[in-house]
C-alpha cells in the first residue's frame, strides 16, 4: 500500500469485460459508456478509456467539467452532458464538442446563441415519461424538437429515464412498461420528422432485462463497474466488480470482557478477544451506517466491525485465537481467500444502493488503475 491508509484497486479488465458483456446485452443498439461522478469513484479517465475498449462509443457525464477533464486527457469519443447547464456551460459544452440535454426551450435558445465558430449546436430531447423530475410531456416533444430546429440547433435524439428498471416484479416492473409504452407511442412521428435522431431509454438494469428497450443505443453506468442494478450477486449478470478498496491492522490490542471501543461506548467487548484498529473511517467513505454492522475480511475470514465509525479509524473483532499482530491486509470491499464482501453487500448493510457506496470513496483514498 506504499504508506497509504487505504487504496482502491481499479480493474481495468474487469471494466472491459463489463462493457462487452453490455454491448451483447444491447443487440444492434450502442453502447454509451456513463463516466459520471468520476466514474461512480473509479476513475473518468481511466475507465473512459477501457470503456471504449471494451465496445463503448460514446461517453456521458452530468457536468461541463467531467467533459472537460475527458477531452484534456485526450479522449475525442462523442460525449453527451446530461445535466442542467447555465451561463457559460453552455458555450462550453459546445467547445468540448458535446452533445447536451434539453426539455426547456431557454435552454434550446441558450444553446444555439453560444454555437459559434461553426461548432453545431446538438441536443437531446428529453421526455418525462414517468421519472418525475426532468422532462417535458411526450405529447409535447414533437412541437418541442420543431421548435429547436428552429432556434437553429441539431435535433440529435430523443430520450427518456426509466424510474423503476431496476425492480423486476411488483408494481414497479409493471411501471417500467408503462414508461416503454408511452416513449415508443411518440417515435414514429419523432421518426418521421427527425429521421436522423436517435432514440434511447435504456439504463443499465433496463439493458439488462429489457432488450426492447434498447432502441437505438442504451447509457449504462452501474453496470460497467460490475455492480449489479439489481442489488443481487453480479456474477448472475456475467459482470465482474471492478473495485477493490484495501487497508491494513495498524493495531491489534487485546480487550478484557465488558471493555469499549469508539467514541458513544456503543459496543462492549462480550468476552476477552482481539480487536483490529483499521486507518478508515467516513471521511475514507466508510459510512457511520456501518457501526456495529459492517464486515471486513483479514485473514480470509469476516471480522466485524465493532463500536463507532469515527473520521479516520473503524475498529474490529478479530476473536479470542486470533493470530494477527498488526500490519495484515483488511478488505472493506473485495475478495480475500475464499471470501469476498460485495458493494451490494455493503449497500444492503447500510440501507442503501451500490452506487452510493462506491462513489462515496473519498479522494484521500487513492485509485490504482490496473489489471
């Protein structure tokens, strides 16, 4: 670990592999690598860049900025900015050579007034089709394509969100198709008018489930780091994790019964054992949620962790036999021997998604980028 507190362990293989495996998922649609959010804490560049090796022909990101840092770093794949701009970013999209998002028509008049220096102008259109947040009403999105057009900007696609892809029985299975009915009941005039646009919808759990939802090319995010959308074992969808986050004992200690540790007393040692102090807290990304119930792995075997996660340090029980004196590898997400602790897991753990956890590994936790 070369002194670091913790390091995160990017595979580059593993990202290709994932975008390969979402590539078949999508049939004769493409695949738009999403390299938001640092690549949901993996690394924009990196797994850009692996991305389009593995099948990717396209990128998007929520910001001007994460475009930006692609294009520095040299990257020319079409990118698409899906996020709100204002003031400058819109110029700036234009300059990073992006295609951007639209429902509103300011927005549309914004963005053609920075097309200069013969740059076009390319939005998406974006259809609220049940998301509920951005969107205009697919009744709508024909007048409004017309209307861009007129303002002088390049229909490029038309687009919706799906709220519930992820959820494969229940009401929200029944939504998804809901949502699918009524994007593709506006294509064919969309088509007719706009023979040159594209059509997409599709997410990574939609790719996964869906194949009539690819259209023409899907936007996959969670996916391609080899977490499952759906919250279960990743190796039932054929994509690998591609994180890895490690530290180390830098302290075993040994704890008499009823001794504490962390800051509440809010754990007890229930008999003498051994306790690990391990160099990651929530400043790391390691999430307070995991007080008195996350896992790590040392020695190939689980050890709780025990008492409050505090900024900087998480302490475990290793046992009563345990045999580490400090120094020993931790895995807070990964394999080690024979067991292994998910993202998923985690998630679950602490109530949440797999996305939230790997983008909540901080900066102050280096990324190794390799294979």
């Amino acid at each position: 670990m070369k002194g670091s507190r913790s390091t995160a362990h990017v595979d580059l293989s593993a990202v290709r592999h994932n975008a390969a495996r979402l590539n078949r998922a999508a049939g004769d649609a493409d695949l738009m690598a999403v390299v938001k959010a640092d690549a949901y804490g993996h690394g924009a560049v990196e797994c850009s860049r692996a991305a389009m090796q593995g099948g990717a022909s396209s990128l998007a990101v929520a910001s001007v900025e994460e475009a930006e840092e692609l294009r520095l770093a040299g990257l020319d794949a079409p990118i698409l900015v899906m996020s709100p701009l204002a003031g400058n970013g819109f110029a700036r999209a234009i300059a990073a050579g992006c295609d951007v998002v639209a429902w509103d028509i300011d927005s549309v008049r914004a963005l053609a007034a920075a097309a200069t220096g013969g740059r076009p102008a390319r939005v998406h259109v974006e259809v609220d089709s049940g998301m509920g947040r951005v969107g205009i009403a697919p009744g709508d999105a024909l007048a409004f394509a017309e209307a861009a057009r007129s303002a002088g900007v390049e229909v490029a696609a038309v687009m919706t969100h799906f709220a519930t892809a992820d959820e494969m029985e229940g009401p929200g299975a029944g939504f998804m198709r809901e949502q699918l009915v009524r994007f593709r009941g506006l294509l064919p005039a969309f088509r007719e008018q706009f023979p040159a646009a594209r059509a997409h919808a599709a997410n990574s759990a939609a790719t996964l489930r869906e194949p009539g939802a690819a259209f023409d090319l899907v936007r996959c995010g969670i996916a391609l780091y080899g977490c499952s959308p759906f919250g279960d074992d990743p190796a039932a969808h054929d994509l690998i994790p591609v994180m890895a986050w490690r530290s180390r004992l830098a302290l075993v200690k040994p704890f008499r019964s009823r001794e504490s540790a962390g800051y509440g007393r809010t754990w007890r040692a229930a008999r003498g054992t051994w306790v690990g102090i391990v160099p990651v807290g929530y400043a790391d990304g390691y999430a307070r949620d995991l007080s008195n119930a996350g896992e790590v792995l040392v020695g190939g075997r689980r050890a709780p962790v025990v008492g409050t996660v505090s900024m900087d340090l998480i302490a475990v029980d290793l046992g009563p036999e345990a045999p580490e004196r400090g120094g020993e590898e931790v895995v807070l997400i990964g394999r080690q021997g024979d067991e292994r602790i998910t993202a998923e897991e985690v998630a679950e753990r602490r109530g949440s998604i797999s996305y939230e956890v790997t983008c909540a590994v901080s900066r102050r936790v280096p990324r190794i980028h390799g294979e």
